[in-house]
C-alpha cells in the first residue's frame, strides 16, 4: 500500500524529566487511503522521551477503529510497548455535527415557545381584570347611562385588541410546536446513523536514553468508503467521447478529514485475504423435515441431522436437513491529471491524488474527481422496437481496459445538454464498450404486424397460426446514420411447439437465441423497410402463452 508522510511542522514536544502518565497529543489526519468499504487513515508527529517508559494518550483518533489494524512505528531505536485504543464516551451525548445542529435549533424553538407563553398567559390574565371590571361596572348603579356607556364602549375595545393578540400567539405556538416536533423528527433520524464519536489511542513507549522519534499511527475504519462516478460527454456524433472519472466519497468515522491527501483503492478489506478451499461435493437424498406444532398451532421444524463417514475423506459428514456440511472530470479543471497518479501494479489499483480535500464526518457523499479522458469513438444508432420505438444513440469505445474503470453510474450530456443518466458495467464488456447517449425523435420507427399475412388454420389435431412483421425506419436528420435494429424469432422449448417456415429477412440470425440483426446505413430523409416472419404449429385446445 503507497504512503506519503508529511511532518506536522511546529508539533515537537519536549518533557523535561520525563514524560507525565497520559500526557495528550491531538493528531491530525494526514493521509486516507479511502477503499469500497472501509479507510485506512494516517498521521505522524515528532516527540522527545525521557529515559524510560512514557505514556501518551493520542487524541482526535476515529472512532470504532478496527483495532486489529493499528499500526504504531517510532524511529531511533524507540520501542511500543503497548497500544490501547478507547472510544470518546466522556460526554454525556455524543452527536454527529447535524444532530448538533438540529439540537441547538429545538432548544431555540423551546425557548421561543416558552417566551410565547408567557405572553398568553399575560394576555389571558389581562382579559380576565377587563371581565372583572365588565361585571362590577354592570352592578354598579350609580353610574349614569352616558358613562355606563362610554365605559362599556373602553372595556369592549381593550378587550377585542386582547383578545386578538392572543389568538395571534396561539397560532404562533402551534406552529412553534409543529416546527419544534419536525426538528424531535429529523434529530431522531440522524441519532440512528450510528454516528461514531471520536476515540484515543493510549500508547505506551520505551526508549533506552533521552531522544528524538518520529512516529506514525495507521489504522483502518469501516464507516468509509468511495463508488464511482462518471461525466460522459459527447459534442456531435463525429467528435471523441470525453470521460470525467470522479469519486462519491463518504466517513462517518468520529472526525473531519481536514486537508488530507486521498489516494483511493480499488481494494476492500472487508472482503479477507484467504482464499477458499474446496471440500469434496457429496449428495444425498432430501428429508423432509419433520413439524411439531406449538402452543399457538404454528409448525416448527425440527433441525434433522444424520451423520455418515466418507470413503474419500474418512470425515464426518452432517446432513442438516437437505445441506450438507463437512464436519472437519470533464466538469472539472484540465489539470487535474497533472495531480492524480494511477497505482495499478499491484492486486487493486489506487488513485493518489496530490491535492488536499477536506471530508467532513457526517456520512455524506462528497464528490471528487479523479481522472479525465478523451476516447476516440464510433457511434451508431440502436432500436428495438418490438420493445422500445425510440432510436438510442450510442458510441463505440475500444481499448477502455486502461482506464481502470468500475461499474457506476454515469450522466450524460450531448451536444451541450444534459440528456439523462445510464450505467458503466464492465464486467459483462468485451472489447468495444457501448455507451448509451440518449434517445433521438429525429430517428422514427414503427414495427407493424401485417394483418393480410396472419392466418389462423386447424389441421387435424394441431393449429397452425402464421406471423408476419414490418418494420419501417425513417432518417429525418441531416446527415447519414448507421442503424442497428433488433427483433426476434420466437424459440421452442417444447417438441408440441414447433416453430416453421421462418422469415429471417437480410437479417444476421442467431439460430440458437432466435434474436435477428440488421444493419443499416440510412442517408438524410431516406426510409427503409425490414421484414420477417414464421410460423407456429401447436395442439389444438392448447394455449401458448407470449404468442405475440
């Protein structure tokens, strides 16, 4: 695996005497080499120990690290004597910076609902002294009708401004609380992402004389990883295909990957290095397995395992019920290249980009590119009609094994517009790469079943039904297309289905898939005409089914 190391300039600590028991040192990540799954995340620093055992404690480590992969080198003849890693629980709720986020948010929107209700419960006792006041100037006698009036005419006024203030915050608080469950909604969503906290790593160091070292701690997380992406770019039918390689890169590992060095593997370490061995392949016959049935009436089945001794193996062999087992960038900038170098002489191939990315840890997908690439390509338009009437645009690639691609997802643009979204999978591609541009309306077809061909005859015990198809295809661009067409003969699998008097036409016939091909070379507006058809001999009262 290729490392570059980069020293952490400024980061040298002296200890008089000695280093104290758990003195702490925050390390920055360096270098992620990011794989499908998983990431192998680096950092150095430089130290000066005292004689003796000295104890640090490495803080801004990712969390859930698999700990098996830790890796602690020192230079000058300094021995790690032992290596502890431990995750960050210290505090009393570990969050990822969104659910942070959304946490300080409800705590806003609790305050502003509290603030709220006080001015309620301001108004609704302000309201209540107005009552108060309607009800004793009613008793009160002594007032004249004018100022029973006038008074009447004051408390109505005050009150209906209360009032409406307090309908106001009403629906003001409804639609805080409304707001504040959203916000409850969206935090508990993010609380099961599993975001993982940041861990420690407590190493324990022995050097025989006060010295110098430079150290480096490597270790492997799984909450990473990277998938292709791709910008296929196509300015007419005449001109090289452009290939933007990118990366969708995510960590959930407890920490920021700030200004790191990427170098992204084709590798997966989830996978294991073993490789399998075979055991010999033994068959038997299939028990049935036997039910009991359970207080609620349900079938259980119990587990029925016989054991047998192998003449080849002289092993045990347990049979569980019927298994046996063995007992024993185009968008980007043109300079991108001059950063990225391309590692493909080992087992996987790696992308080291020498340039700096920040990755934040919240489990998102970052995008970043990693290669672009002008193809030379020969187009031709496709259609299948009997599926599809639309002609699809497609070019022609050679030579695409150097690339180092992977299967995903591209998008695709032609002539300047973005014309949707298709798939690179190389695993089923041979030497030419096909590569779908779209669909093109200038390209019209139609597949027609000619009726006065069709018959439908009864001879003897059989029926005998006749097929016949035309397919019309029309050129309306400006220049001369080259056109693929599909279609198919029906195939038998039955000796009481027998397909006759087949039409292939000027067609390439597979005899075996019953798939025919014809190519075509049409000029501006011209129209041609393909045809086939065949015959189907089958017992009368039956029924076939896709009989089309």
């Amino acid at each position: 695996m290729k490392h570059t190391l980069f020293s952490l300039a400024g980061i040298f600590f002296l200890f008089p005497g000695g280093l104290s028991a758990q003195a702490q040192q925050k390390l920055n990540i360096e270098q992620a080499t990011v794989f499908l799954s998983g990431a192998e995340l680096m950092s150095t620093a430089n130290l000066s120990l005292a004689k003796g055992e000295s104890e640090i404690m490495f803080t801004n480590v990712a969390g859930d690290v698999k700990t098996q992969s830790i890796n602690v080198n020192a230079t000058n003849g300094i021995i790690v004597e032992s290596v502890t890693f431990q995750n960050n629980y210290l505090a009393a709720e570990v969050l990822s910076p969104h659910a942070k986020e959304l946490k300080d948010s409800i705590e806003t929107a609790v305050t502003d609902s509290q603030l709220i209700h006080n001015k309620i419960t301001v108004l609704s006792a302000q309201t209540n002294v107005l009552w108060k006041n309607w009800q004793v100037s009613g008793a009160n006698t002594g007032l004249s009708v004018a100022e029973e009036s006038k008074l009447l005419d004051l408390i109505n006024t005050k009150m209906e401004g209360l009032m409406d203030q307090k309908t106001k915050q009403e629906n003001l608080m409804k639609k805080t609380k409304e707001h504040i469950a959203k916000l409850n909604s969206q935090l508990d969503e993010e609380r099961r992402k599993d975001y993982q906290p940041g861990g420690q790593l407590l190493v324990k160091f022995y050097a025989k004389e006060a010295t110098g070292t430079s150290i480096t701690i490597s270790y492997v997380v799984p909450h990473a990883g990277w998938t292709p992406a791709y910008d296929i770019w196509a300015e007419d039918a005449h001109s090289p295909v452009k290939l933007a390689y990118k990366a969708n890169i995510y960590q959930n590992s407890g920490v920021k990957w700030n200004n790191v060095h990427l170098s992204l593997s084709t590798g997966n370490p989830n996978e294991g290095v073993q490789a399998p061995v075979m055991n010999p392949w033994y068959l038997a016959f299939y028990t049935a397995p036997v039910y009991n049935w359970s207080a609620n009436n349900a079938p259980v089945a119990n587990r029925v395992v016989g054991y047998k001794k192998s003449r080849a193996t002289n092993a045990a062999v347990a049979y569980d019920n019927d298994t046996m087992i063995i007992a024993d960038p185009v968008t980007g900038e043109t300079s991108i290249n001059e950063y990225v170098s391309v590692d493909n002489g080992g087992v996987n191939t790696s992308f080291d980009i020498d340039l700096p990315y920040t990755i934040p840890s919240d489990g998102q997908q970052h995008l970043v590119a990693i290669k672009k690439f002008e193809l030379p390509a020969t187009y031709r338009y496709y259609v299948v009609p009997k599926l599809d009437k639309d002609a699809f645009l497609q070019a022609q690639i050679t030579n695409w094994e150097d690339l180092d691609l992977l299967p995903g997802q591209t998008n695709i643009f032609y002539e300047g517009t973005y014309v949707g979204q298709g798939n690179i999978d190389v695993r089923n591609v041979k030497d030419t790469m096909t590569i779908s541009l779209g669909r093109d309306k200038k390209i019209v077809v139609k597949r027609d079943r000619d009726t006065k061909l069709r018959s439908v005859k009864t001879i003897g015990t059989n029926v005998r039904e006749t097929f016949a198809y035309t397919i019309t295809v029309r050129n309306t661009r400006k220049e001369t297309i080259n056109l693929i067409v599909q279609d198919q003969q029906p195939v038998s699998n039955d000796k009481d289905i027998v397909i006759e008097d087949k039409d292939m036409g000027s067609s390439e016939y597979n005899e075996t898939t019953g798939m025919m091909k014809w190519a075509l070379s049409l000029n501006p507006n011209e129209t041609k005409n393909v045809g086939f058809g065949y015959s189907i001999k089958y017992p009368r009262g039956r029924t076939v089914e896709n009989l089309r």
